[in-house]
C-alpha cells in the first residue's frame, strides 16, 4: 500500500496526467486509512484496497452521506462548517472544513485561471437567497474575491436591483471590467426589471431557482440573459458546499476544471462501472484540494464527458431533492 503522508499542496503542483493519477491514488490511501466513514463505505464494498493504483479505480462516496455523517478525514476542531442550501424540510449537507486557507487558495487559483486576478475586476454579487443563511461556502467565496478586487464599487447586493443596474450603467461608461457573479433567479430578475446594454459585463450564474421561480432549460436561460444585457455569452459556475473546487463554463455550457480536479461519468445502472464520451450519466468528481473531507464524490448530476477535456451538466436524477449548485437542463 502506498505512503499514506499527503501534502495539502500537492494539488497544486501537478505538471500532467501522471502526477495527477499520483496525487490522487495516494490521497484515496491517505482518506481510506483516516475517514472512518469513507472506509467503512469502501470495505462495504469489498473491494481489494491494495490493488487500487489508478484514479478510475477509486470508490466514489455517495454525496448523501455528508447529510447524515461527519465526513472527515482525520481529527479536528473545523475552521467553519458549510451548509447547503436544500429545500425547506429537508436535511442538508455539511462540509467540515479544517483549513480555510485551502479553500481560499483553490478558489482563486481557479477563478484566476478562468478569469483573471480578481484585482483587475469590480467583482459584484447577486446572491440574495446565500446571504440570507449562515454557512454558504459560495458567499464565503464570493466575498474572499470581492475584498481582492480592491475596488470601491464591489460589493454584495441583496434585493436593491434598482441600485445595482444603476451601478452596472456607471461602470459601464466609466469603462471598468466588471464580473457580476448571480444566482440564477436573481439574475431573472434583475434582466426583466432593469436590463442594462453592457456588452462587456462578465456574468457567471451559479445555478439554482430556489423555488422562487419555474426551472428553465439552459438554452432558454442564456438567451434571456443575453438579450437583457447585450451580451455575446453567459458564463456558469459548477460547484457545491461538499467540494474545495468549482469548474466554470465560459459560455458555450461546457465546464471545465482546474488541473487539480476530474469529472468521470459512472454508468447509472452500474455504479461502480465508468462510461465512455458522449455517454450521459452520474457525475462523479475528484477534487484533490478536498484533502481534509473526501476527494472521491458521486453526485446526484447527470452530466457527460465531451471532447477537449470538458462536461456538461445535464440535470439530476429524479429521487434526489433540489440543492443549491446549477440545476438547469442542457
């Protein structure tokens, strides 16, 4: 069995799919031997551990479980604790996260990759639904990026729509690069009662109704949007409270991810057995800056792989309850 020491930086060095399947076999050994849940899962399924020395072989843990078990990796008192969203009733996920710092140094070297140094941009968040709970990782995030920008001007905005087109129009003639990140039904919102010609606003929707308004098919969503703002794409955030990572569509609903983190596609009749490009299926997702909960997830998404390395998100399977990451149907 391999050595079970990982390094919380290694996710970040990686130099090509070689290191990447190092990273991960000797995490999943590092996570098997000190998550007693995640053990407790793989030896239900009798699986020869040992054997294991590619990524594809790895057990994916059932996103379920971080809504009824403490899913760590280790012992440790939690810098914070994040919550999902979930529907009013219904039990909710939560991400014990030891380092904070980690969380930071994924999500901007992320975000940087995607869209450049947040000190470049007005950053402004549409996430009324977020701000008003405790324990939303997408409003920790959010705000970490806001606070980098350094401008005046960024900032979160709840339920003023009317202050924030006003704002979009001034930086707009000012000539500032702006990102507005959003929750969907905000954004809606915010296009059917002040759109804004601002053809150079970067606007990254997170996904979600939350129950305030009728799911709509993606194609429907950007087209809405686009009109409203003038804009040539609309660009979507993939993330979720049980990961350190997200994954970012720059407008064409195909994600993609940092090198650090993988999407493989598992066959829904056969869980353990991965399909082929093309294929849809359940999302399962590696996400090797989780060091401290698990890196192994199988979500309740239905996704498929696509050439050049990417995915799209296609919906979710019909027993699981509505969360907060993108919901939308391709």
């Amino acid at each position: 069995m391999p050595q079970q020491e990982y390094d919380i930086n290694q996710p970040f060095l990686l130099s090509g799919p070689g290191d990447f399947n190092a990273a991960a076999v000797q995490l999943f050994y590092h996570q098997y031997k000190n998550n007693p849940v995640y053990r407790k899962y793989v030896d239900f399924l009798h699986i020869d551990v040992s054997s294991i020395t590619h990524y594809t072989e790895i057990p994916f843990l059932p996103i379920e479980f971080f809504k009824s078990q403490r899913i760590m990796t280790g012992e440790f008192k939690p810098e914070i604790v994040f919550q999902s969203s979930g529907t009013t009733g219904l039990q909710t996920s939560r991400h014990f996260v030891k380092d904070l710092a980690l969380y930071r140094k994924s999500f901007l070297k992320t975000f940087e990759l995607f869209f450049g140094k947040p000190e470049n941009s007005v950053i402004l968040a549409l996430l009324p639904s977020y701000l008003e709970r405790q324990g939303s990782s997408l409003v920790y995030m959010a705000g970490h990026l806001i606070k980098m920008s350094g401008q005046p001007e960024s900032g979160f905005y709840l339920n003023n729509l009317e202050k924030l087109a006003r704002l979009l129009i001034r930086l707009k003639k000012e000539k500032k690069k702006t990102i507005l990140i959003g929750v969907t039904y905000a954004l809606l919102d915010l296009a059917e009662q002040y759109p804004v010609n601002f053809p150079e606003l970067t606007l990254i929707e997170t996904g979600g109704m939350k129950g305030r308004r009728k799911e709509i098919v993606r194609e429907e969503l950007n087209q809405r949007l686009k009109s409203a703002f003038h804009l040539d794409k609309i660009c979507s955030e993939y993330g979720m409270t049980e990961l350190l990572s997200q994954a970012y569509s720059k407008g064409d609903g195909i994600f993609k991810t940092p090198p650090w983190m993988k999407i493989l596609i598992r066959d829904p009749n056969d869980p353990p057995a991965l399909l082929p490009l093309g294929k849809t299926g359940g999302i399962n997702i590696i996400d090797l800056a989780n060091v401290h909960s698990c890196a192994f997830i199988a979500t309740q998404d239905l996704g498929k792989q696509t050439v050049g390395g990417g995915f799209e998100v296609l919906g979710r399977f019909d027993s699981s309850d509505v969360r907060g990451c993108n919901l939308m149907i391709s």
